[in-house]
C-alpha cells in the first residue's frame, strides 16, 4: 500500500507542477501569438497524459505482484 501512495504522491506532484508551468503560459497569453501558444499548450499537454498513464500502468503493477517477481532475476 505504501508502494501505491508513493507513486500517487510523486506522479501527482509532478503532474501539478506541469499544470503550474501551463497556467503561467496561460497567463501570458495575451502577448504571444496563437501559433506558439497553440504549440505551448502541444508542449505540455504530452507530458501530463504521459503521466497519467505511466502512474495507472505502475499502479495496476504493484497490484499484481509483477515488481515482486522481478526481485528474482
């Protein structure tokens, strides 16, 4: 269980950070042009779903045991 909290705690500080450095962008909008912001909002928006995913796939493996298993080799 402290396995899974770690992970949660560590993706979710990360991911928070991420949206942090998308607000700032977000609020400097008005000076930049819709070309770079667009690319801005592409720059960001992969590492959060990336994130999300690595966090759900470590997750599903903490619970199945396959990180036990590799303790073996």
């Amino acid at each position: 269980m402290n396995k899974i909290i770690g992970c949660i705690l560590s993706g979710g500080l990360v991911f928070l950070y991420y949206i942090f450095l998308f607000s700032i962008i977000l609020v400097s909008h008005n000076e930049m042009p819709i070309n770079l912001f667009l690319f801005f909002i592409a720059l960001f928006l992969v590492p959060i779903i990336g994130i999300v995913c690595v966090l759900f796939m470590r997750i599903s493996e903490i619970r199945s045991g396959e990180e036990e298993e590799a303790k073996k080799y």
